[in-house]
C-alpha cells in the first residue's frame, strides 16, 4: 500500500531513481566501514592468506544470498523476472570477461565498486580509474568497441534465450539456495572468529549484502505496481557506471535505479568517511603506478561488460539469484586475479585497498 501511495505521488522513473539512491546510501556506508573488496580478498587468497577480507568477501556473498532467497520465499520477490536471469547469458563472455576484470582490479588495485568508494574519500587515483572504467563500459556498451564485445560474447551463449539458474539445473528446491547461503556465512563467521574481527566490521559487511537484497526487492516491487515496465536489478557497477556518465552527455537524460545507484554510493561512502575522519586526497605514487591503473581500468570496463557484472553485479548479486553465468564469471575472476597478483606483484606488494 505505501509503494502504491508513493507511485501516485511522483511517476515511476523518478520513484525507480530514488530507490537506486537508497540502495546505494547503503551500500556505501556498509561497504566503506567493511572495506569489502574482491580485489583485496583475492590477493590474499593469492599469497596463501585466509585472512580479514576474505571473511569480508564471504560474509556479504553469503548474506546477500540469504537475504535474497529469503525473500523469495516469502514472496518479496522472484528471480525469474530478474533483468539478467531473463536475458541470454554468454559462457564465453563469463570466461573471457571475468579473466580481464580479474586482471583488471589487480592492476587497478581496486574492483569497480571499491573504486568508487574510495574516490568518494578523495582518492583522486580511483577518480581517474573510475572515469576510465566508466567510458571504456559505454564504449563496450554501445561504441566502438561494443561489435568486438558482442561477437565474443556470441561465440558460446545459453539456450532458449534466457540465462540459467544454477538451482534449476542442478534439480534442488528453492530452499536450497538459502541453505547454501548459510553454508558459506558459517564458513565466514568461523574465520572472522579464529581472526578476532571486530564484530562492527561483520555488521557492515552484512550490511552490503543486505544493500543487494533490498535493491532487488525494490526493484520487483515497483515493477509489480509500475504501469510501465520497470527493470528488475540491483546492484551492479559496469551498466549504472556507463549510464551514468551518459545521462550528463546526452540532451535527453532518463531517470531509472541505475541512475540514482551511483550517486547513492558516493554519498553513503561520502558520509561515512566523513564521520570516520578518513576523508583527505589521495594521488598516483609514480608514473608507473598511473600507467597500471589506467590499463587495470580499462579491462575492467570492456571485462565487466563482456562478463554481464562486475565483481558486484556478478559476483555478488547475480550470484545470489543463482545466475549460472554469474558464478562462472565470479570463479574467474577470482583466476584472472590470484594470476595477475603472481606475475605482476610476485607476492611483493603489501595488500592495499
């Protein structure tokens, strides 16, 4: 009843707009003070460490599920009209996609999301790697680079012209999926208690799960309501990032929850560091620094379009809905980088977020 209230006072891209600010508020406060960051936990996994953020890493994954399949199963929400379970999936495109972001938040020394959050600090390094990855999406998206993206993608897709559900295909119950979710947050609660994390970091790590199932809850419920037809989606960083930057280039911009995601992030990850104390500018430390970032950015930007998510979107929220694509991209991303960390850090660096 309040949803249909709120559609009646402002019309439904505006409503979809302020929901993306939302979920995005909370993703950014949740995901500063948990300093969540695929990049830092595969580098640790990479150099033989089972430490602090890969507990991070695997208490949102897990949380994320369990908020998600929770919600299916009470009704809140349905992943067969998600927008990338009813799109084709791309097999190549996981694989090939999921290697260069891999790669790419590696040399960047940050995934998408993580950049953006830093950025909102004052890192002026993960404002220039962020600007990049965001052209190089659109480029993919719909420039010059999106035939070669498109052609790679087609090399080996999903039948029927839907993706797949894992659970689906594997012949479980739906009540699996919230069972494997709680598999994985015993696995992260058991490390952060052999690390003695502080349990405020837990807190927010959850937190950014739950940002993940509050987004497609939203989402859905609005499209049920929504005369028009509203996208099912949640947090993702390679779309809402290229359409993003469109919407201030073009003479006709549209509102929708990938537009309002974006900013939301910046904000919550803006107002967190501010009561942190922790906001203060942050530059390259050398020219070959800058050379890596730049180039981790761009593979990210056409990876992360080729593999249909970034680490987020695919790693976290795809994967919560049981995107078979998504988790194929996830465990290559999670190759793409523990590599790249072997062959260009060579165990040196020390981790860094």
């Amino acid at each position: 009843m309040a949803l249909e209230f709120l559609a009646d006072l402002m019309d439904e891209a505006t409503l979809a707009a302020l929901f993306g600010v939302l979920t995005g508020v909370t993703f950014g406060v949740a995901a500063h003070r948990s300093a969540f960051c695929l990049r830092a936990a595969t580098v640790e996994f990479a150099r033989g460490q089972l430490g602090d953020r890969i507990a991070v890493w695997l208490l949102t994954f897990s949380t994320a599920m369990i908020w998600v399949q929770g919600a299916q199963m009470l009704g809140l929400f349905r992943a067969e009209e998600a927008r990338m379970m009813a799109v084709t999936g791309s097999w190549s495109g996981a694989v090939l996609g999921g290697l260069m972001f891999g790669a790419g938040m590696v040399l960047a020394r940050g995934c998408s999301g993580r950049l953006l959050v830093l950025a909102a600090t004052g890192n002026l390094r993960s404002v220039v790697s962020g600007l990049i990855f965001a052209v190089v999406a659109q480029m993919s998206l719909h420039g010059w680079l999106a035939p070669l993206r498109q052609w790679l993608a087609g090399l080996w897709v999903t039948p029927g012209g839907a993706n797949v559900n894992l659970l689906a295909l594997a012949g479980l119950p739906e009540a699996a999926g919230l069972v494997i979710g709680l598999g994985f947050a015993a696995a992260a609660l058991w490390l952060a208690a052999h690390r003695r994390m502080p349990w405020l970091s837990l807190v927010f790590a959850s937190g950014v799960g739950f940002a993940v199932a509050l987004g497609w809850v939203l989402t859905f419920s609005l499209a049920q309501v929504a005369f028009d037809p509203v996208s099912v989606t949640s947090a993702t960083f390679s779309g809402p990032s290229a359409n993003f930057l469109m919407f201030f280039l073009t003479d006709s911009p549209a509102l929708d929850f990938d537009i309002g995601l974006v900013p939301g992030v910046f904000l919550g990850a803006l107002l967190s560091a501010g009561l942190k104390r922790e906001l203060r500018f942050q530059g390259f430390d050398g020219e070959s620094q800058m050379r890596r970032s730049m180039l981790g950015a761009v593979l990210m930007g056409f990876g992360a379009m080729l593999a249909g998510g970034c680490a987020i979107g695919s790693g976290v929220t795809g994967s919560s809905i049981f995107v078979a694509t998504a988790w194929l991209a996830l465990l290559c991303m999670w190759v793409g980088a523990v590599v790249t960390d072997f062959l260009v850090d060579q165990r040196r660096a020390p981790l860094a977020a």
